[in-house]
C-alpha cells in the first residue's frame, strides 16, 4: 500500500511544523523517518493516522486521497514508542476488546504471542506488567489484523535483545510479504538493520529522502549514523554561509 503526500504543510499557533513536503513511501519496503527533536516525525505520522489534517496539500494511501474518511484505519496497524493501555484490563482482554471491535470474520494473527513467549502475562493487569512486556502486546496489537501498512515509533525502545530480534525479523517478514513499513528510531545501528529507503526530516522539510544505498553515495558515509551526520552538517555550513 503506497502513501503519498503531496505539498503538505501543516503549522500549530504560527508556528510552521511541515512545510510542502513531497513524499512517496512504498510497499515491500522498510522506509525510516529520522530527523532531530521538533524536526517533524511526529506530526507526520498523526498526518498520515488520520489525527492531524493538514493545512495544505493531500494524502493519500492506497491510491485514494483521505479526506476525512477514516475506514482506510482498518488497514493500519500502529506501535506508539509508548502504548497507552487501560490500567485495569489483562492483555487477553485488551486483544479481545479490539476483536470484537473489528467484528467478526476478520483475520486475526496472534503469531507474535508465542514469538514473544507472551502468553503467561496475558492475564495480568496492565498496570503490573513491565515496560518491555507492554511494548510486546503493543507489538502484538500492531500486527493483530494483518494490516497493509504498519508504523513503528521507536519499536524496539524498552524490548531486551531476544525480543528486539523478534520483532526485527517479524518486519523483516512483513516486508518480505509486500507490507508497507514505516518506523522511526533514535538508535540508527538499529534502524540501519531494517530500513531500506531513508526519510531525513530537518525543521519541516524533507532534508532526503531515497534508498539507503543512495545516501551512503551521496555522503561517501558507510554508516548511516555518520551519513545523517554528515548531511546536518552540510545544512548547518550552509545556512552559516
């Protein structure tokens, strides 16, 4: 499922957040949003969520323009860095409560339980459950319905090593399938693991986006920690000029 946007912008009380950004990310690929604190990853992600409109410019996903009609949700599946759960329900009632939300027939994939040896904390109140164990039934929800695009805000925060693996090779599989995968992440050893084309935000603007390969060239960097670093401060040198 391809999304695109199309000279989007977006301000909040003046102050410019997303200035006419042009972006196309595909299916079968893992694209990162990377860019600096107040760079604009956030409000691109509500963007394309349906929880921001635009002030300008369209979004589209799967071929069809938004518009406010938000039954295209359905085929999202989303994992905030930090998933917001009610305190009082089990993780077995929480994956029950968004079924029956969907309704029945709907495919359910719960792979990533057993994936995540997740099963005996199911039944615990989410309030008692550990950081890392509620970032696994977040993962989980995010994968629960076999959506066509899936966003990642900074996944693998809070998971230890054997979980983090988990769930790269769970995108890996994903991608592999033709899903359109979407993540952010501060830790870019990580995200050089995963992502195929790089999205480089810089105070609202598109500062690059392509393939990883592409960036790697363009900055004679290997690494894409010291290849984004190389590309701030390039626009920093500049604008100082």
């Amino acid at each position: 499922m391809t999304v695109r946007l199309t000279g989007v912008r977006k301000a909040f009380r003046g102050r410019t957040v997303l200035d006419d950004i042009d972006l196309e990310i595909r299916p079968g690929r893992v694209s990162a949003i990377l860019g600096p604190n107040g760079s604009g990853k956030t409000t691109l992600i509500k963007m394309v969520l349906g929880l921001v409109r635009p002030d300008a410019g369209t979004i589209g996903i799967g071929g069809q323009p938004i518009n406010g009609d938000h039954a295209y949700r359905a085929r999202i599946g989303y994992m905030p860095q930090a998933a917001r759960f009610p305190e009082n329900l089990t993780g077995r009632e929480i994956l029950a409560m968004l079924e029956d939300l969907r309704g029945p027939g709907v495919p359910v994939d719960r792979s990533l339980i057993d994936a995540f040896d997740l099963e005996p904390e199911l039944d615990k109140p989410v309030r008692t459950l550990s950081g890392g164990n509620r970032q696994k039934v977040s993962a989980v929800t995010a994968f629960l319905f076999r959506p066509e695009l899936v966003i990642l805000d900074e996944p693998t925060a809070g998971l230890d090593p054997i979980a983090s693996g988990v769930l790269k090779d769970r995108i890996r599989e994903e991608r592999a399938h033709g899903r359109t995968i979407v993540l952010t992440g501060h830790v870019l050893s990580e995200v050089e693991q995963l992502a195929d084309d790089i999205i480089v935000l810089l105070d609202g603007g598109v500062l690059f986006a392509g393939p990883l390969g592409e960036l790697r060239a363009r900055t004679q960097e290997t690494s894409l920690e010291r290849a984004v670093a190389s590309l701030l401060l390039k626009r920093g040198l500049k604008e100082a000029a």
